[in-house]
C-alpha cells in the first residue's frame, strides 16, 4: 500500500468518525428540562428520564396513569 | 489540473485526500440527514387517518383551562375535573369510584424536538422510552385543523411499565400562529369505544394561537 493511499485512508477514515459522532448527537432525544424545574436529577432511574414508579415530579404517567403530552417525561 | 500531478509528488497526495474526504463527507451527510431530518418513523406509511376530527368550539357548558401563558385553551366536559400535572401544562380527568382513569385530558407546550412532521415517530418513541412496555400507531393524520392552527394527530395504544396498564389515546402536535403545544386525550383501552367520542370532541375544542 503506497503512502499516499495510506495518507488518504487516514484522513478519510479520521473524517468519517467524526462525521458519525457529529450526526449522533444530532439525532439523539434532548432531554432538557424546560419546565420541570422539581424533577431531581438522581434517582436511579436510569433511562435519562425522570424515574418510573412516582419517582421524579411524581406525575401520573410514572404511577401507571395516561402519558402526558410531555416531550421528555 | 489534477491528472497533471506527478504520482507520489505532494500535489497527488493532496488530490487524493480531497477526493477521498470529498467522498467520505457526502456519504456521512447523506446517511446523517436521512437519519435525523425527522426522526423515527415506525410503521407511520400503514396506518389508517384518524376519523371525525374537526375543529369546533367547546358546548357551553364545558369547563376551560388555559396554558401557561394562554398558549392554548384546553376545553373538558363537566364530568371531568382538574387533576395535578407538570408545571405549565393542564390535565383533566375523570375517575372511577375506585380511583382508576375513566378519561384523561392534557396540553402541554413544546418541550422537545416534535414538530407537525416528525409527530407520530416522535410520540411513539417517546412513550416506549418513558412511559410504555410497548406502544402502537394505529392511526394518523396530517394538516388536521384546530382553532387557531393545525395539528398532527395520531391515535395508538400503549401498555405502560407500571402496573401494565392498558391505554389508548389520541394525541396531536398542534402548530399555532406563534405557539405549538400537545394534546392528548386518553382512556383505558377496554373503554376507548364508549370514551372516545367525548375525548375526540374535547380535541376538536382545542384553542391554540
């Protein structure tokens, strides 16, 4: 393999990992909080949300009620 | 120009990394904005319209809560009370004698990435995330029209993680004139049928601007 495909593979290869850690975090679910200012950060829910099982705000739809129309919880 | 490069001198190398990078950038673009332009869209291309949905002001003897900010007007019938939810958004609902969900209201604003387009691959991924063991699109519509704007609705059900409760809801992403806000409108899956005529009527009441 001649240096300069070497070289090209490289670069390519470099660009292309960064072009796919670019687009994941572009596609990734925020999870900010915009109203939610009562939801505790660290209650071992684990999925990134506020926890399950009245955990969090202690919403209906973490107690097995209907889901809100909340975009993250 | 390029093929004047001697192979091996720096001009060369230099040709083949940019054609190469040129490449790689094209294809990464091209796989990223299919995956992310609009996010997931299961099973979205089969479903069926949702049925007789059509704006129309709330009977005069309902109830009305406003939005934070007067966002939105959410109307519900008499039979429904308001119940706590998070900060800035309304929910209304009506119980059994036993405690459990006869039917369930609620508006919230926009909190995240839902937009007109992305609505039902959005709803049905966020319930799976938080909310839902497994949750299913049964229907959706497009351009359905609100008071004071447009919305897309999507009909599904969904058994949640605790106590495995069965739902099926209604919920639209509605687009106003200078808000965009969430209704949902849900009941026990085994009650839908008799539900859902109240909670279709109290969507078609929805008042955004």
């Amino acid at each position: 393999m001649s240096r300069t495909f070497s070289t090209t593979l490289i670069g390519s290869l470099a660009l292309l990992a960064a072009l796919v850690a670019g687009c994941s975090s572009h596609s990734t679910t925020t999870h900010h909080h915009a109203t939610h200012s009562s939801a505790p950060a660290s209650s071992g829910g684990g999925g990134g949300g506020i926890p399950q099982n009245n955990g969090g705000d202690h919403d209906g739809d973490n107690n097995g009620g209907p889901s809100d129309g909340d975009g993250n919880v | 120009m390029w093929a004047a490069a001697r192979p091996g001198s720096t001009r060369a190398r230099l040709a083949w990394l940019v054609a190469g990078a040129a490449v790689v950038i094209s294809l990464g673009a091209a796989a990223c904005s299919a995956s992310s332009a609009n996010g997931p869209e299961p099973t979205v291309k089969s479903a069926p319209p949702v049925r007789a949905l059509a704006a129309r002001h709330a009977p005069a003897a309902w109830h009305t809560a406003n939005l934070l900010g007067g966002q939105a007007v959410l109307a519900y019938p008499p039979a429904m009370h308001l119940v706590a939810s998070d900060r800035g958004t309304v929910s209304a609902a009506q119980f059994t004698a036993a405690g459990g969900y006869l039917i369930y209201l609620n508006a919230t604003p926009k909190q995240s990435t839902e937009t007109l387009r992305n609505w039902p691959g959005f709803r049905i991924e966020h319930l799976k995330k938080e909310n839902a063991v497994t949750a299913r699109l049964l229907a959706v519509s497009r351009g359905v029209r609100f008071l004071g704007g447009t919305g897309t609705c999507v009909v599904d059900d969904y058994v949640t993680k605790i106590k495995s409760n069965h739902y099926t809801e209604l919920a639209c992403f509605v687009r106003g004139q200078t808000t965009a806000s969430v209704i949902v409108a849900a009941a026990p899956t085994a009650r839908w049928p008799s539900a859902s005529a109240v909670l279709m009527r109290a969507v078609a009441a929805y008042q955004v601007r």
